[in-house]
C-alpha cells in the first residue's frame, strides 16, 4: 500500500466511526450525542467556582506558552 492509499484508507475510517450510529439508539450520529454530552459535563463544571478558577489558570497557562513561545523570532 502507498502513503496515500493508507491516508485515504485512515480518512474513511475515521469519517465511518465519526457518523456510526448506536445500535438501537436514537436518529442522531455518535458524534451528536457525545458533543451533547460533553457540553453538559463542561457548563456544569463551569458553574461551579473552583470550575471557573481552573479554568482560568488553564487558560493563562495556554497564554504564556503562546507569548513566550513567539518571542524568540523577533
């Protein structure tokens, strides 16, 4: 096999497990449901004061690593 026809071999893969329904489940794709899911977990989270506060150092960390990471190009 060539690199290409794996990639696209990889591509189809990922694109079939993606829309896979569940068995017996709703109309609505894997990734519907799993994106619902996770969108409860995290503004349930965010509600929550130490969820906020986590959140925000996690955020100025990713800021540093940006900044820093830039200023060596100049």
């Amino acid at each position: 096999m060539t690199i290409r026809s794996r990639a696209r071999f990889a591509l189809a893969l990922c694109a079939t497990t993606l829309c896979a329904r569940p068995a017996g489940a709703s109309d609505a794709p894997l990734i519907a449901g799993y994106w619902t899911e996770f969108y409860d977990h995290w503004t349930g989270v965010l509600q929550q004061q130490n969820g906020v506060v986590m959140a925000a150092l996690v955020f100025g960390v990713v800021c540093l690593f940006i900044i820093t990471r830039g200023k060596w190009r100049k």
